[in-house]
C-alpha cells in the first residue's frame, strides 16, 4: 500500500531522493534550466511536501508551491526502481487534494522536455501544454503545463 503524507524534506530518505532529483535534472539541462528548489526552500511556509511511502521505504517526492491565485506542483521524483508502481499518481491526487483544501482554482507546472514520461502522468491527470508562467522564462528545455481545478 502506497501512503503519502507530509514530511519534512530534511528526513534522510526524502533529501536522499530530492539529491537524485537533482543529480537528473543537472545532467540532463543546463544549469540556466534547472528550477528545481533546494531542499531548505521546501520548508517554506507556502509550500507543502509530501513523501510517498510502501512499508518503510520512501520511493517519491512532490510539493505543492502556494501562489496567489495557482499552486505549482514542484519537486515531482519517483526512485528508479519504484517508478511503474502508481507512487507518482498517488502523490499528484494528494497535491491536487490540498491545492483545493486552498482554495486554489489551478495547477501549473514546468518539466523538462525530455521526461516523457512525466508528461504522459501529468497528461493522463488533467494537465495540457499552457505558456510560460510566473517568473519563469522561456527556455527550450522547458515545458509547462496547467491543470483548471
């Protein structure tokens, strides 16, 4: 069984994941295209970070970034050997669950353009292509995306 819940990023199994997280995404982009946060930003107080969890074992990350009038899904990382398992989509519902309980009418994010299957989940829950956003940039290994709640 597969539980998510709201952890604190400095938990050694969560950071260890997030280092990953990071490790990926700065071999695959240049630093310029790397917006992920660092792990002490993830304990901002408009940000909610959730770990999911089979046993005793954390396999993914997520969080939610509370704007103004959207929240941004940030921080999406599922352990190689996990992925396949449903722990991406049981964290996507659980960011999509508090973003309403904010009273948050839209969800965006920005992946890069070469985590196919990234777009295929955020696809099959909702998300389509949307423009650039918030303090973003346009870059070419970026891809955004919004989600209407």
């Amino acid at each position: 069984m597969i539980i998510v819940a709201r952890t604190d990023p400095h938990h050694p199994q969560a950071t260890a994941l997030l280092k990953q997280s990071h490790a990926l995404m700065q071999s695959l982009f240049p630093p310029e295209d790397n917006f992920y946060l660092d792990i002490d930003d993830l304990v901002a107080p408009n940000i909610h970070f959730y770990t999911a969890r089979m046993g005793d074992d954390i396999l993914g990350t997520g969080a939610l970034m509370v704007k103004a009038d959207y929240g941004e899904v940030k921080s999406m990382f599922v352990s190689e050997t996990a992925r396949g398992k449903g722990i991406a989509a049981a964290l996507l519902r659980q960011i999509e669950d508090t973003a309403r309980d904010e009273g948050l009418r839209m969800l965006k994010l920005e992946t890069g353009n070469v985590l196919k299957a990234a777009h295929r989940l955020y696809a099959r829950h909702g998300f389509v292509e949307c423009s650039v956003f918030g303090d973003y940039a346009s870059a070419k290994s970026s891809i955004f995306m919004e989600k209407a709640l």
